[in-house]
C-alpha cells in the first residue's frame, strides 16, 4: 500500500516539474523571438562593447594575477 501511495505521489511532483520546464521553455522562446530583433538592430553597439568589456576583464584578471605573483616572490625573497 505505501508503494502505491509513493508512486502516486512521485507520480504527481514529476508530472509538475515536467508542467514547469513546458512553462520555462515557452517562456524562453517567447523572450527570445522578442528579444532577437532588438539584438539585430543595436548589433553595431553591443558588439564593441562586448569585445571592450572582454579586453577589459582579462587586463584587470592578468593585473591581478601578476601582482598576486610578484607579492609571492616578494614574501618568498623575504623568508
């Protein structure tokens, strides 16, 4: 009988989740046929600015690991 009631009950939050990733997945088209064209027409502007914020990212990542480097060769020579 608890096997019957734990299949039924499985049963049910599968049959939930399956009904919300039907929802998200909707949803998610939806947002992308909406925001597609918006993407084409300002295409000019998001693209120097994503290779701009990709340069910048790495120059302040490369900084920082070079400092963090030259910290541990300075306590290292300190030792």
């Amino acid at each position: 009988m608890f096997e019957i009631i734990q299949a039924a009950i499985t049963g049910g939050a599968a049959l939930a989740l399956l009904v919300l990733a039907g929802i998200t997945l909707g949803g998610s088209a939806v947002g992308l046929a909406v925001t597609t064209p918006l993407f084409v027409i300002f295409s000019p502007i998001l693209v120097p600015a994503t290779i701009a914020t990709a340069l910048l990212a790495t120059g302040f990542t490369a900084s920082g690991s070079i400092g963090a480097m030259a910290i541990t060769i300075f306590m290292w020579l300190f030792k």
